[in-house]
C-alpha cells in the first residue's frame, strides 16, 4: 500500500476488508493484536527528582559556580559589614 495520507478512505476500508458501520469483527480484532501488537506506546522508566537533581552538579559550570559561593560564603564571616557581604553569594546561588 501507497502512503495513507494518499489514499481514499474507500480504498483502505477496502484494503482492511472492513466497513464505515461495522468496522472489525471482535475476533478479528484479536487476531490483529496477536499478529501486530497491542496499538500502545512503550512506557519509559521515568527519571527519580533527585536524579535530576544531582544531574545539574555534573556540569563544570554548576560546580565552579558551587565553589566560588561557598568561598564567598566563607570570606563574607569575615567582613565588617556581614550583610552586605551575603549577598553576593546569595545572588550566585539563585543563578544555579
């Protein structure tokens, strides 16, 4: 058989040995599913949140990112004006 989208409705009914008002026959039905399969999708293995999670701290960017807030954490204790000095830090971990 051509492409379906190229073909005529009659023309498939015809191909399928089926009707508009009948369609299949429950035992040809089970048959069609022994031969071809079930009409179904695989499901794939869905991937666990903290998974993902740790996934993003592979990355060379995240962790040098990593690195440069705790350091800046650790530099901001000693700072006169503490504050201030935690937001630097704070501004690097919203960007992860």
């Amino acid at each position: 058989m051509s492409q379906p989208s190229t073909v005529s409705v009659d023309d498939i009914l015809r191909g399928q040995n089926v009707t508009l008002e009948k369609g299949l026959t429950e035992s040809e039905v089970q048959a069609r599913r022994n031969t071809y399969g079930s009409n179904e999708l695989e499901q794939e293995e869905r991937t666990k949140l903290w998974k993902l999670v740790l996934e993003q701290f592979e990355d060379k960017l995240v962790q040098i990112l990593l690195l440069a807030a705790l350091l800046s954490f650790a530099l901001a204790f000693f700072e006169d004006n503490w504050l201030e000095a935690f937001v630097e830090p704070a501004v690097i971990l919203l960007i992860l």
